[in-house]
C-alpha cells in the first residue's frame, strides 16, 4: 500500500502562485509515473500534468505554459509549481501514482482557491 499525502493548497489571488506537494510512503516511488488532477465542484476529475520515471513531463493544454510538474525521487516527492492562477484553476488537486505491476493510489486531495 502506498500512501500520498498533498500539500500547498490554500487560497491566492488571481495571477499569484502556488506550489503543491505530493509526498509518498513507498520505497519505489522512482519506477511510479505520478499525476497531478483536479477536480471542479460538479466536475469531472480531469489531468493536469504528469511526469513518468523518467522524468518526462505533459500537461493539460489548459495550463501549458503556467504549470510545471518535478519530481525528487531522492526525497520521494512530487510537486506542481503553479503560475498565473486563474479563478478556472479553483479544484481540489488530486496527486496519484501509477506502476503497471504495483498497482495506482490516490491521495486525499488539497483544496485550491483562485478568487480576489
């Protein structure tokens, strides 16, 4: 079982920034391609960015250009540096991991506010 616990979110003004956090309990979390969703209330989850092993990256056309996903495999984390916050942006951030032998887990989510 892997657990994933996210941090960062809170509450910013339209054309601020956010970094979140995504911090993993496994030992393997190098061979996991990790994700950032998010969700809009009366929405579907939707893919923000994602970032495989070997540290390629794609992101959702919406936030290309403004969002940037890294990973530190050494300190087990995931991170979204989030620029030029739009009120679109307001979801509850999901991060999730995936490895095709060991299975996908979810995180419990962190909640971001873009409003003035």
């Amino acid at each position: 079982q892997v657990q994933l616990v996210e941090s960062g979110g809170g509450l910013v003004q339209p054309g601020g920034s956010l970094r979140l956090s995504c911090a993993a309990s496994t030992s393997r979390f190098a061979i996991y391609a990790m994700d950032w969703y998010h969700q809009a209330p009366g929405k579907q989850r939707e893919l923000v960015a994602g970032i495989s092993s070997g540290g390629t990256a794609n992101y959702a056309d919406s936030v290309k250009g403004r969002f940037f996903i890294s990973r530190d495999n050494a300190k087990k984390t995931m991170y979204l540096q989030m620029n030029s916050l739009k009120p679109e942006d307001t979801a509850v951030y999901y991060c999730h991991a995936n490895h095709k032998v060991f299975g996908d887990y979810w995180g419990q989510g962190t909640q971001v506010t873009v409003s003035s």
